[in-house]
C-alpha cells in the first residue's frame, strides 16, 4: 500500500458538487491499493497511521498522534499511487490493485482506523472526486514502502 498523510486543519473530499466527507482538524490521507497487497497491510498501515506522531504537545512540534489530540481522519482512495513512472511520460498503473480487490483492502484500512476509535470520513470510491484541505504546519508524511530502495537512516544524535 502506498499512502500520502497530511496533518489537516480541515479537509473535505466532493463528488459532482455534494460534500461526501469532511473532517476539521486530524489527518487526510490518500491510499493506493497495490495488487500485492493483503489484509496484513491494510490492517498495518492503519495502525500505523492510527499512532502516527505528527500533531505538536507543549514542548514538541511533532509528537502527539490524532488519538491524542481528537483528531478525524478523511480516506480517499488513489490509484495513481500506485503508477509507474521509469520507463517515458505516461504513467502505467499494471501495480494497481484490481477495483473489487481495492474497494475490499480499503474498507479494512477505514474499519481499522475506527476500531482505533478515530472518527473516519471518505471518499467515494471509484469516482471523480474534488479533494480540498488545509494542509496545517506543512505536514505530510509519505509511506511506500515498495519502492524497492532501502530508506537511509540518519546517523544517531550525539
């Protein structure tokens, strides 16, 4: 799975004019299902992104997650996450889940973050949407975690 979280002051997501969902402050996150995936990495995924640290406590800009603050979180599923884009200028989407494959892995990934007792709004999946938010901070976090490159680490703080 590859998903792009935001820490958001608000965000909504349309489909042919009418609001299908909406959060104030907590986290929109856009999810691309790869035709790899299982139920294994929606389930992890959610977890992760349930205890990601990204709202500031007193003494720290980065260190509360949406569970600590209140905070909503807005699924929107997009494909193109999934694209392809290292062979010319058109992206191949081959990687992308099929659509029923996706629909399912994404509705485990939505029920997961509610069982973790966040508020979850989404898209509609499948369609044409106009996605609008207020990225606060900036924050954004991307996980891809088939990128097939290992990340570097950092060397430790002294």
């Amino acid at each position: 799975m590859r998903a792009v979280v935001q820490r958001v002051s608000r965000a909504a997501v349309r489909v042919e004019g009418r609001t299908v969902g909406s959060i104030e402050r907590g986290l929109m996150v856009l999810l691309g299902v790869l035709h790899e995936d299982a139920e294994e990495q929606a389930l992890a995924l959610a977890d992760k992104v349930a205890k990601l640290r990204v709202f500031p406590s007193e003494s720290k800009p980065i260190d509360r997650s949406a569970l600590d603050v209140g905070g909503a979180v807005l699924v929107v599923s997009q494909f193109t996450l999934c694209a392809d884009t290292s062979r010319g200028n058109r992206p191949s989407f081959v990687a992308a889940a099929e659509p029923e494959r996706a629909r399912a892995l994404y509705a485990v990934f939505c029920e997961r973050l509610r069982a973790h007792g966040l508020p979850v709004a989404t898209g509609e999946f499948g369609a044409a949407m106009e996605v609008e938010l207020v990225n606060d901070g900036p924050v954004t976090i991307v996980y891809c975690p088939h990128s097939g490159r290992p990340v570097p680490r950092a060397p430790p703080r002294s």
